[in-house]
C-alpha cells in the first residue's frame, strides 16, 4: 500500500523545447532569443535595406542534481512480490516528480516580472472571479498573448471558484486531471500544493508557457545486487533545472487563506 500523492502541475506550465543532449549537472543549453523586427516605409523602385538578424543567445546551466537509492531484501520482496519493489520505486519517482516541481514553483515565483498584491495580499474569501479578471488585465496591458494562459492556485481558492459556480449556476462538468480544475477569464486553471507559502498567504502564478522552460533528464537508473547481503539495490539519478525566460509573461499575486 502507498500513500496519497500530490500532483505535479507546473511541467503543464512551461516550455520542454530546449532539451538537448544532457548528461551532466553543468551542462549548458542555449536558448535563442530574437530581437524585433524593424518595419520600414517601401517607396515603389526604391533600393530595399536589409538589417541584419537581431538575437542572442540565453546560456542555461544545468544546476541540479538528485538521486535516490533503495535496498530490498530477498525475503521481502518474497513475502511481497512484486508490489513490494515496484511500489518502492514508483514512490521513489513520485517523489523525485514532487521535488522538481516545487523547484519549478519557486523558478517562476521569483522570476515573475509583474508581482501584485505585494503590501496587503489579496483576500482568498473574496470573489475568485475578480482576482482572475486582474489577472488578465494586467497580462492584456504588457501584450502577453491571450492563447495559452494558466493559472496554478491553492485549493482555498479552487474553493472559492466551486462557490462561485454554485452561486451562479454555472455547470461545472470538466474532468479534473492532472490538476486542471476549469478555464476562467482566458486561463487554463490548475491546482497544486507546492505553490510559495509564507504562513497564511500563497503566491499563486500566471501566465504563458513559452515564458519558462524546464528541462530534466533521468541521466541514471540502474539495478545491483548487494555483495554484502542478499538483497537487491535500485538507484536512480536525475539532473534538471527550470529557468524564465521572459519576465513579461509570468505574474503572481499573493493571496491569504480566509480564516
């Protein structure tokens, strides 16, 4: 028997374009970035000037590293077999899986370029559907492009939105999975545990996925047989990080839980 399980959300929420060849922690993926297009007024028979391609390059390191190791032992896994292992190793990547998005979480709440409700959080007993629209809005005015938007959220606040629908009638019929709650106000919203929490307040975060990347590799898994002992060993290791790209598209808000 294994125990409840949190869901990983924020690998929804970002780009996993820029891979690359990974097999160590220090390698290096580089992230082109293109500058704008000057647009020029044409005069019919006029000589056509050509700029030249404006664009960097964004180096990212690759910066963490982890593993993990278990060691059954025969008569275990006996009295067990097979679900004593497998259960082992499958809780063994759920919580690799839980480490790095909390990672990403932190990534993307320190990296936001746009940060609201920063003096007086807002107030997670009020209307759910006003935060969204704010949301939107302050995106609207920075240009971000509407197709794509999320929204990660604590469940005080998807229980806000239950009310909300409930209130107003609204049918509320789409599958939860994956944390996806519903779409509100343009945004795909989801729900995770693992969002920056600072006592009673929650940074919750929003934007588009192009905004951030995550890249992992699972660069090791292997199995041994203990020389010392006759038990069989199962390790794994992984390297990975998260990184923003543009602090334009990602903004977060602080929101307290009602009492």
């Amino acid at each position: 028997m294994r125990g409840y399980e949190k869901t990983s959300v924020f690998a929804n929420c970002v780009s996993r374009d820029y891979a690359g060849e990974l097999k160590n922690r220090g390698d290096v993926v580089k992230v082109p970035k293109i500058g704008p297009v000057q647009i020029k007024d044409y005069t019919r028979g006029g000589p056509i000037s050509y700029d030249a391609i404006n664009g960097t390059t964004l180096d990212i390191t690759i910066d963490q590293e982890k593993y993990w190791a278990l060691k059954a032992d025969d008569v275990d896994q006996m009295q067990a077999a097979p679900a004593f292992l497998d259960g082992a190793t499958k809780n063994a990547a759920y919580a690799l899986r839980d480490t790095i998005d909390t990672y990403t979480a932190g990534i993307l709440t320190t990296g936001a370029g746009t940060k609201l409700y920063l003096g007086t959080p807002y107030n997670g007993g009020d209307d759910a559907i006003e935060l969204f629209t704010s949301l939107a809005m302050k995106l609207d005015e920075l240009n971000v492009p509407r197709l794509g938007r999320f929204v990660v959220v604590p469940p005080f606040v998807v229980k806000g939105i239950a009310m909300t629908v409930i209130d107003d009638g609204t049918s509320n019929e789409t599958a939860i999975s994956e944390g996806f709650i519903t779409r509100i106000s343009g945004f795909d919203v989801y729900m995770s545990n693992n969002l920056v929490t600072d006592a009673d307040v929650t940074t919750i975060v929003a934007g588009v996925k192009p905004a951030a990347t995550h890249i992992v590799q699972i660069a090791k898994t292997e199995t041994l047989r203990d020389k010392d002992s006759f038990s069989d060993l199962v390790r794994g290791m992984a390297i990975y990080t998260s990184a923003v790209l543009m602090p334009e598209g990602l903004i977060t808000a602080r929101v307290r839980k009602p009492a």
